[in-house]
C-alpha cells in the first residue's frame, strides 16, 4: 500500500463522496414513491470488497442507512463466499432486515465493482418501497407477530446476472405488493443510481488508479478512527446509565424499559444493553446490525466531525444480547423498527448527557408516527396514502428547539399538503404547530405538529397508526422539562375514540367527512424554565407557542392571552414560589 | 419617452452592484463607443455608488437607458431587512411558512433553529377552501378577509401577503380576498400567491409569496428613490431591471414581483459570458466566477443558460422562481485553510471575506487563505493588487501564516503548502464544475470554462486540467462582465402554472389554447417594457412524469406562439417527453401513464444584435509593448522564471506560453507550463494545452 500524501487524499476525498452523493441525486429525482422521492428515504456508497465496511458515504443519505448498509454488504459478501458464482455485471437484491438491518420495505441492491477481473469494492443502493405486501398496507403493521405478517422476505439473490436483469424476479416482486407501478419505478431509480456510481467509479479509478484510491479508502477510515478515538478520550472515565421506555409493542400492553450502560476507558466506549426487555411479541424488536447502525448514528450526531465510514465505530464495544429485544432474528416482527431505534439513540444521548448536562441537547419528539390511509377510489383500484410526520427536536444550550422538524434518523422532508391532496382522495383540514408541545426550560423545545385529515372518498378510509410517546414523553436535560405526549384520535358516530395501546391501532374505519387527528410530541427543554427571560415567555404567549396557563404553570410568568407581560403579578408570583 | 431621448435612444449604460464595487459600461449604439466606470459600493445604499458611477459618465440627460443589475433585493433577505409582512390564509394552515417542509439545518447535529420572515401573529386564518381538482369548498367571506386586513395594519404589516391551499388549481378565492383586501389596504403591497406562482406545492408557493411581499416595499422604495434621482438629472429614458432568470424587465414589473430579483448581478454575468463565447464561437460553456467568499458556476450549453425551478437562500428560506442556475461552494479568494482535526487540508468555507480579508491584507486575519498563498506563490503581484483598496500586500505575512498553520501540521515547507492550499482549492472548484457539467450529463471536454470577476482568472488554466475542459476564455475585461450583460441581456417574462393532465387522451385543443393565452399574456408584458427588441418570440416547455412520480422532468416543447395560436398534439408531446426522460435517466418505463404537471411559458424579446467588436483590441499594438519583463513564480514544486504581459496591449493574433502571468487593471491570468494563450479577434485570451 502506498502512502498517500494529504494534499492527493483531500482532494479523493470530495472526488468520492461526490459520486455517492450523485447516485443519492439521481434515486431521488427518477423514484417513485414519495417517500424516496420527496422523504429520500434512501442511501449510496461504496464499500469494501472483502468485509463490506462503509468506505464512502454520500453526503444526503438517510443517516440510519449509513450505519446498516454495511450489513447488506456483508450478507452478499457471505452468500457469494459459500455459493461462489460472482461476475461483472451482476447485481443482487434482497430485503431480510435480519441480515442487512432496518425493515422490509427497505430494499437494497448491491453490484460488485471489478477491475482486471478482481473484484475492486461495491456500489450499494437502498430504498424504502412503499408496500411489499404482509396485512397492512404500507407494511407498519403495529399487531404483527411474526415476520411473515409484515410482508414478503427476499434474502439476496442475483436480479442482473452478467448484465441480464432476470425478468422472473421482476414478477415475482410485482405479484407480491399492493402497488406494484410504484415499486417498478423505485426498482428502475436504484439501478439507474447504480449504473451511474459505476461510470462515475471508474472513470476516477481510470484517473488515479486501484491502488491510489485503495490507499485513499485505507486511509479514510484510519482518520474516523482517530477522530473517533480522539472524542472518546476527551471524556471523563466512567460508567454512564441512562433507560427510557416505549409505551407498549403492539400487541401485549405493557411497557418495554430500553437500558444502556455506557461505559468510557480511555479511547475507547462499551455500550451494554443488556438490561432491556427481552424480545417482544409485537414489531417493535430490532435485529443486532439495526441496533449498531442507530448508535451509529446518535454518535454522529453528537461528534459531527467524525466522518461518515466503518472507521468510527472500531473504537466501539456492542453489547447486544440476544435474549434482549435489540438483537433478534427471523421470524421475530421487525416493522415497528423505525421506533425502537429512536429510542436507542436517545438513551445514548441520555447516557452522553450526564457527562455535561449543560452542554447536553434534550430530546426530540422521538416518534415516526407511520401513518396509512388506504382505501378504494371510485373506479375501484386501491389507493394507500403512507407518510410519517414530525415533531419539535430538543431545546439545546445555543437555542430552542427547531419547531417541526424531522427525526434524527433521517433528513425526510413531508410531502406537501397540495401533492397528498391530488394524489389520495383526503383533504387535510389542519396542518399547524401544536401550541404547549415543547418541553419547557430556559431554551424550550420545538413545537410538535397538529395534522387533521378527512376522508372524502364514498367507501371512506382504513387507518394504520405505528407510533409511540404515547406514555413516556422525550425528557427534557440541564434542569429542562419534558415535552408532551403523542395523540392520536378519530371521529366516530360516538364522539372522538382514541386508540387502545396509546398510539398504535390498526384497521380503524372512519366514513366519509369523518377526520383523524393526529398530535405530536415537541422537543425537550434544555435549562432552568425560570432562567428563560419572562420577556421571552410572553413573547411566547403572544405567538401561540405556549397558552398563559403554560407561561403561569411552568415559566412562573404571568402574561395576558395577547401576550403582555405583567411584571409585578409574575415577580409575586415567583416569590411565593420561592417560599 | 420624449422625443429627444429616443433620438439619444443609442446610448445605454448598464449599472451592476456589487458587494465591493459598483461597475458600470456605458456603450453607444450608434457610434460603437464604450466607455466603462467604477465606483465604491455604499453598503445600505446602493443608490450612492450607483449615481456617483453613473455621473462620471457624463450628463445624464443625454443617456437613452440604463439597466441596473441589483443587490439590493438579496441583502434584503440575506440580512432579514425586509417589511413587516402579514399573511391571511386558509383555515388550517396559518403555519405552513413556519413548518417548512419539517427539515432541519444539518444532516448531523441536531442545533439550529427557524426563524420565519412572517411572525405568527402576523399570520390570519380565514374561512375559505379549494380542493385539489379545483371545486370550490368554502367560498370566501369578505368581511372576514377585511376584518383580518385590518387587523394586520394594526399589528403594522407593510405588505400582505395571500395564499390559499389549491388556488393553484383554482384562484378564484384568491382573487375574491385580493379584492376585499385591496379595498382596506394603504399601499399596493399585496402579494397574491396564484399570480406570484400559481404551481402546487403550498410551503415553496407560501415561502414565494411572503418573501414577494417582505421585499415590495423595499425594492419599491428603492426604484422610486432612484427614479426621482435620475429625474433630478433631467434622466428621462428608459429604466429596466435584470431579473434572475437573466431577463430584463421594467420597473413597474419589479415592484410588482420583487422576488424575481433575487439574483439580479450574477445572472447578468452569466448572460454577458454567454454572449462573449457565443461570438469566440464557443457555444458550450461553463462560467465561473471566483469571489471573495464563493466560486458560483455555471452552465451554458447550446448556447443557452440553464435555468433552475428553485433555490433556497438560507435554511428554510426558499424561492421558486425561474432563476439562472448558478452553483455555488465556499471556496473564494478569502476561503480559510486549515488542517483538520483528522489531519486533513481543507481550504474554505470559512472565509475571511473581503473584511478583514487575507493576511496579507494586514487588516488583522492570522489565518492563510487562497488569496495569500497565490501572493506567496508570486502568482499575484504584491506590488500591484487587484480588487482591493491595498497598494501592496504583504507577502511575508502570508507566508508565516501558512507556515504555521498549514506547513506546519502537514509537514512541508511554506511553498510546498502554498502549492498544496492552491491544489485543494482547485480541487473543490473541479467538484462544483462537475456537480455541473459531468452530474448532469455533460461532457466536460466539449466545454470551455469562461472565468469572470477578478481572480477566476487565476485559476482557469489549472482547471482545465483538472476537470478535462477543452480550454479557457477569460474576456478581454472580466471584472465588468455583468455590468456587460445589463447592456446585453434580452427582456423576458416567464410564468408557471399547474395544470395536472393525463398525457394519454389528451385534450390537445384545450391545452392549446391555454398556451395561446399564457404565451400572448407573457409576450403582452415583454411589448409593454418599452425597449427595442428585434423580436418577441414565446417558448414552452411541460413539466412531466411517470404517474406516481412526484419529481418532474423539464420537457422543452418544439412549438411557439404564431398569430395567437399554437399547434400541440399529444405525439408531439409525447416524443418530447421520451427524449428528456431518456436524456436525465436513460431508461424509459413501461406502460405506466404519462402526466403532464405544470406548463411554464417564457416570452423573450431579443435585443437588437451587440456586436462584441466594440471592445476588440485596436490597431497599433505591438507584442514588445506588451512586455513586463519576468518574475519568478512557483508552479509545480519549483520557482520557474515566468514572463509579464500587460494584457490589455497584447494585438489580436499573439500567442503566450507559459509560465506565464497576464496582468490588466481588473483581473490577472495565470499560464502555467504547458498552456498558451491566444489574443482572438475580439481580444479574448484562448487558453489551451500546448500540443506536446
């Protein structure tokens, strides 16, 4: 292996993130589903031709994919080594969350990259398809049981063999979901990504040569380590623990406890989560390699210069048990993933926070909220709407939390209102922050979201809900409180009904003109609520942020509906507080 | 326009603000004189340097036009100096601005907040709703639109902004609240969203629509004060604005669609570079301008710049309007290097910006920049600066901030480092012309790169290498070059509208004539502006997709607008569409239907021809003039002796190689070994590799 001077190694550098972020690009812009296109829900890279080990990210995918598409990787890497039969020109697919991490919408493709007849490294493509059958549509079924329940498992096998995309596959693929047109199309984006990583690949190999760019690939993950390494041992030895909890699985009412014991020595971090919650019946377990791939990712929030390949996670011990409900395999329900692993990050967190709470971010809202209307349009065919939706990400020791934003696995925009509307026969009839959703604290957190949808088809409207924070609300750090909870309703003949395991229900009808509401949590707070100035507080309460019941209640400020502040009522009041 | 002034109508100045410099070009038609004038930027005030320029140019009775490229729209936004703006809306959805399309600032990390240009307070639900296909739900009540008009006023809104879920589909609700509001509203500073961009999508047509409204009152303060200005000159021509899209338009249109003046400067430098290659012949193209802070790319092929649907100012921050398409990095002449915390070079986007600006500058920055390891390079003459208000720089600063701070963590000596940050640069600005050219499925070797601004200049000749570009063209006076396209650029009105059409079955006669009455609209507002134009021709293009698809493909129609009517069939359509598809994607999907999204209409009222020959080198030049002697400069690992040229006394025909440094008032070349450089017959400088 050369060495490769730094000035060549910046410049590879950009060179090849630029290819992973230009197959991004394209699956975004040619997909089908909104949930690639509008959510991009979706994730290209590099990665290396014996382990599998992330060598190069893209600089959009979904940050949850960069931390488990290494396992897809592997998962072929093994396959072709016990079946042997790899060629240019093929190009695997395969969705067994078991192996390659996360759910089974997820579909990944994966094509070697040779060179003189070697095999050099690979390309990776993975995209959330919008149904892959199982009972419900859109596959977050929240009673799921067994895999089988949630949808139609592919392990990896050959689509393109030496060029020739293997039309049997295509059918099969076809004849097992409720939208076929829409997978066909997410199916044709990934390709067309992998077929320009693979010019892109070349021509810079053409240019620099194997073994440049191999050293250049070395050298990559020899600096995330020492990054890595370098963060780890800037902070104080020591065990940290930290547990939170998820309302329930689906299925059995009870909650699951998600404990991690953190512990620092020197350069290197142990994460033990031995002591959660054994495997669950319902979807909310998690398989070892989507477990590893979410602290990942909570560590990447919190040491971002770190870059984004399998170097930075040399420094990092799992322990992930599987009698635990983060290390299951088949058939134990995965579907509800998107939920536990936020959760996961979130102890991690929790546990980082506890070194220097006052450098410390608080929660975010901490719930996808997988959200399916389905039903059948005039003319028969099945329509199914799929979105997942926001909430206020934590209050932190710059600012308050953003309002409305997205969850810390992903960088998923919403689809418009105006697109949902022309697209599924609903009409939403709210679409606002939710006012006293925020954790208060001296930075509060951003605003969760109030969405309100009506059903304007004859035959009304099915609705799926897979969420959580129904019961246990993001908490708040540095003194900050916790943010308010997830609510989910729908109107019946009877009045409002709301779901028996807080926020997960499938099969609820509603008709025609009847709404479904949904209302998320906010952030946590960062700080003493009674350190943010009062002038602040009203401000709040004349936006709407918070109602003056709130600013009394939690701030000790009192302030008019309009937002004046009254200055001698909030100074008593904070003196009989202190008493 | 008196009499007189159009007898004067020959003479036309363009006017470009920029964030240093105020340049103006002052050209006489009829007599093929030009004359150009520069003048400090009054930051806050655009209208000091402007007039201060413009009257060194002579009287200013006696100018035909004048069309000013404008910052004064983007500082605006980018320093959140806009009007307090109230917005009314449907019920529901009064938070739209400020939910955004529930992103955040940054991939990783999860800090940053939002702050929208309309408070919410400022944002008034009212009774009304459209449904995706355009029935109406909920009429309007107008008692309650005025009701809410006055209460805006009361909060002190300047200007009103509305918008309605669906008016895209149907305005008509729209226009009923316009219509009530106007009936209560002070000024003329309503922003109605179904006329600023009737296409779906609420947030990016909310966002629109505000930010039109936020800037009304600033742009038109700005117009009326410099009209009343030049009125004050006894200036009674034509007036006009560069748009965005690289269009001019009349300032009445301005006040009216403020927004679509969000890039007015750089794109009349695109549209002036794409007219200089056009007459070198070069029709494919890449223009590049390399400021203090950023290097914004840009690509013209065919001729024709590319233009981009949208584009997003700051987090959050968003304008769709048909804008030139203008990338931009970090990296500028005042972009910090650094090494990393991984050991890594990195050069930009931290910058020092023209304040406190490069070491060298001596105006108290310690860290090294791109600037200061040219300087140290002796690539720039530290004894004559260009662009800033130095009169020399100093080099040995430059040198021992690079020593330390770059030297020494990576281990080489001061011009090993200086060579490493000016490699690194290169490199991110190879990046942003492949993000252009390869990422779009260009081929980089059929382009020229075209540097404009002072420092482009600097480093074209290594990027043709770099990135395997068939040569470089820096114009005969690059510092001016959007100043140069005020004067140049042709007028243009473009409009959107969603229209939501199944291809198959098409009712092509409806379609028709809704071209017909878009195109005659959009060539009514060009023929109103009141400049000379050769022609007003009418250009269409669909937004297309699969079924399902959300992103649409831009399909460029082969029809126009002849006598009022327009000749569309859906095969016509249909081959239009393939070809795009197949272009952006290479592959076309089967049997899935094909819909037609929104229909842009663009009408383009060509301006009479300006032959560049005007600024062609004169006779009487002689090559040894031309010589300044030799300095010693670095290139590659080693000083080599390169010769100085004064650029501007080179005749037409002369060839330089390199290593070579081509010095002017504005801008300095940079030949390194193995170019040359090629005076062509309108005094562009060829760059290309010598034929070993």
């Amino acid at each position: 292996m050369s060495v490769l001077d730094p000035v060549t190694l910046a410049i590879l550098k950009g060179r090849l993130e630029q290819i992973a972020d230009e197959m991004d690009a394209t699956l975004y812009r040619s997909a089908f589903n909104p949930i690639i296109a509008e959510a991009h829900d979706a994730c290209h890279g590099l990665y290396h031709a014996e382990t599998g080990a992330t060598l190069v990210q893209g600089t959009t995918g979904l940050p949850i994919f960069v931390g488990a598409m290494a396992f897809a990787v592997k998962a072929v890497i093994d396959k072709v080594a016990a079946e042997g039969g790899l060629d240019p020109g093929d190009t695997f697919i395969f969705n067994d969350p078991y192996d390659g991490g996360t759910h089974l919408n997820d579909f990944r493709l994966v094509r070697p990259v040779f060179r003189q007849g070697e095999l050099f490294c690979w390309l990776a493509s993975v995209g959330h398809w919008l149904d892959i059958g199982g009972n419900v549509p859109g596959g977050f079924n929240a009673r799921a049981t067994e895999s089988l329940q949630e949808g139609v498992r592919f392990p990896p096998v050959k689509l393109v063999a030496k060029g020739r995309l293997n039309e049997d596959i295509v059918a099969i693929l076809a004849a097992n979901s409720r939208v076929p047109q829409s997978n066909y199309g997410d199916l044709n984006g990934q390709l067309n990504a992998l077929d320009l990583g693979e010019r892109r690949l070349a021509a810079a190999l053409d240019e620099y040569g194997e073994k440049t760019i191999s050293a250049a690939f070395d050298a990559f993950m020899q600096r995330a380590e020492a990054l890595m390494r370098e963060n780890i041992a800037s902070l104080p030895d020591g065990l940290y623990s930290f547990e939170d909890y998820l309302d329930n699985d689906g299925v059995t009412d009870e909650k699951l406890t998600i404990a991690l014991d953190l512990t620092i020595k020197g350069d290197a971090m142990t994460l033990d989560f031995s002591r959660s919650s054994p495997p669950c019946a319902g979807p909310l377990n998690i398989a070892r390699s989507t477990a590893i791939a979410c602290c990942y990712v909570a560590l990447k929030h919190l040491f971002v210069d770190v870059p984004a390949n399998a170097g930075c996670l040399a420094p990092i011990d799992f322990v992930i048990p599987d009698t635990t409900l983060l290390g299951v395999s088949w058939p134990k329900p995965v579907g509800g993933y998107t939920e536990t692993i936020l959760r996961v990050i979130g102890v991690v967190f929790g546990a980082l926070a506890k070194i220097a709470p006052e450098k410390a971010t608080a929660a975010p809202f901490g719930t996808i909220n997988a959200l399916s209307l389905a039903g059948y349009r005039a003319g028969g065919q099945r329509w199914v709407m799929f979105s997942f939706f926001g909430g206020g990400l934590g209050g932190n020791p710059r600012t308050d939390g953003l309002n409305h934003g997205n969850n810390p696995i992903s960088m998923a925009t919403i689809p418009p209102v105006e697109i949902l509307e022309a697209a599924y026969p609903i009409l939403f009839t709210q679409w606002a922050l939710r006012p006293d959703s925020a954790g208060a604290g001296r930075h509060r957190g951003g605003l969760g979201a109030i969405y309100e949808i009506e059903a304007l088809s004859k035959g009304g409207a099915d609705a799926f809900l897979l969420g959580e924070r129904g019961r246990y609300p993001p908490f708040g750090v540095n003194g900050g409180g916790s943010a308010a909870l997830n609510v989910f309703s729908w109107q019946t003949e009877a009045g409002d009904a709301h779901p028996p395991l807080a926020s997960k229900v499938a099969d609820v009808k509603i008709r025609r003109g009847q709404r479904v509401r949904l209302e998320t949590p906010g952030g946590g707070g960062w700080g003493d609520p009674l350190a943010r100035d009062p002038a602040i507080v009203a401000r709040d309460v004349r936006l709407g942020y918070i109602t003056s019941a709130t600013a009394q209640a939690d701030y000790k400020v009192v302030a008019t509906a309009e937002g004046e502040l009254d200055v001698a009522a909030t100074q008593a009041l904070r003196a009989r507080c202190a008493i | 326009m008196s009499d007189r002034a159009k007898t004067l109508r020959s003479t036309i100045v363009g006017v470009d603000v920029g964030g240093t410099f105020t340049d103006l070009f002052w050209f006489d038609e009829a007599e093929r004189r030009f004359a150009t004038a520069k003048a400090p930027s009054n930051r806050g005030d655009e209208s000091v340097g402007f007039l201060q320029g413009l009257k060194s140019l002579g009287p200013l009775a006696e100018l035909g036009s004048i069309v000013h490229g404008t910052t004064v729209g983007t500082n605006a936004l980018l320093e959140r100096r806009g009007a307090r703006v109230g917005l009314i809306t449907t019920r529901g959805f009064r938070d739209v601005l400020e939910m955004r399309r529930r992103d955040r600032p940054h991939t990783w990390g999860l800090w940053g907040d939002f702050i929208p240009i309309v408070d919410r307070d400022m944002r008034i639900e009212v009774g009304e709703r459209v449904l995706a296909d355009g029935t109406l739900r909920e009429a309007i009540q107008e008692a309650e639109v005025r009701a809410a008009a006055r209460s805006l006023l009361a909060k002190g809104a300047q200007a009103l902004a509305i918008v309605f879920i669906n008016a895209y589909a149907n305005p008509a609700n729209e226009r009923a609240a316009a219509a009530a509001a106007r009936a209560v509203w002070p000024n003329g500073n309503i922003a109605v969203s179904s006329e600023v961009l009737p296409e779906i999508r609420e947030f990016e047509r909310t966002s629109t629509t505000a930010i039109n409204a936020y800037l009304q009152p600033v742009i038109g303060s700005y117009l009326v004060k410099l009209g009343g200005a030049l009125a004050a000159e006894t200036f009674d021509g034509e007036f006009h604005i560069v748009q965005s899209n690289g269009g001019v338009m009349s300032t009445a249109m301005a006040r009216r669609l403020p927004v679509r003046t969000a890039l007015s400067g750089p794109a009349a430098g695109v549209i002036a570079a794409a007219a200089i290659a056009r007459a070198a012949g070069y029709f494919d193209v890449i223009t590049s301008d390399l400021g203090g802070t950023s290097f914004d790319v840009s690509l013209i092929a065919d001729g024709v710049s590319k233009l981009s649907a949208q584009t997003t100012i700051d987090f959050g921050f968003v304008i769709r309007t048909p804008m030139i398409e203008i990338t931009t990095i970090g990296a500028g002449g005042g972009s910090i290097a650094q090494v990393d915390k991984g050991g890594l070079l990195q050069v930009g986007p931290e910058s020092a910006g023209s304040r406190p600006g490069p070491v060298c500058y001596a105006q108290g920055n310690t860290r090294p920049t791109l600037t200061d390891a040219n300087v140290v390079l002796g690539r720039i003459n530290a004894e004559r600066p260009i662009g800033g208000n130095q009169t020399r720089l100093d080099v040995e600063a430059a040198k021992a901030a690079i020593a330390e701070h770059v030297g020494a963590p990576l281990g080489l000596d001061v011009m090993q480092a200086a060579e490493a940050i000016v490699r690194v640069a290169n490199a991110r600005m190879a990046g942003a012309i492949r993000l252009v050219s390869i990422e779009r499925g260009h081929d980089p070797s059929r382009f020229a790169i075209m540097p404009f601004g002072g420092g482009g200049a600097l480093h074209a000749g290594a990027l043709i290498d770099e990135v395997g570009l068939s040569c470089a063209i820096v114009p005969r006076f690059p510092g001016i070059t959007s100043a140069l396209g005020c004067v140049i650029a042709d007028l243009r009105h473009d409009q959107v509208l969603t229209v939501n059409l199944d291809l198959a079955g098409l009712d092509a006669g409806a379609l028709a004539a809704r071209m017909a009455e878009t195109g005659s609209e959009a060539k009514t507002v060009v023929e109103a502006a009141g400049v000379a134009v050769d022609s007003v021709e009418v250009v269409y293009e669909l937004d297309m997709h699969y079924l399902g698809q959300t992103h649409t493909v831009a399909t460029t129609l082969p029809v126009t607008l002849r006598d009022g009517a327009v000749d569309i069939d859906e095969d016509v359509i249909r081959t239009a569409f393939e070809a795009a598809y197949r272009r952006d994607f290479s592959r076309l999907l089967v049997d899935i239907p094909v819909r037609i999204v929104s229909l842009r209409t663009a009408a383009i009222g060509r301006r009479p021809h300006f032959d560049l020959a005007a600024l062609a080198p004169g006779p009487g030049l002689s090559v040894d003039d031309a010589r300044r002697g030799t300095r010693p400069v670095w290139f590659a690992g080693g000083w080599r002796e390169a010769a100085i040229w004064s650029r501007l006394d080179l005749p037409v025909g002369t060839i330089v190689e390199g290593p070579a440094i081509l010095e002017q008032p504005d801008a300095t070349t940079v030949l390194d070994p193995g170019l040359s450089a090629r005076v062509d017959a309108l005094g562009n400088l060829v760059v290309e590799r010598m034929k070993q």
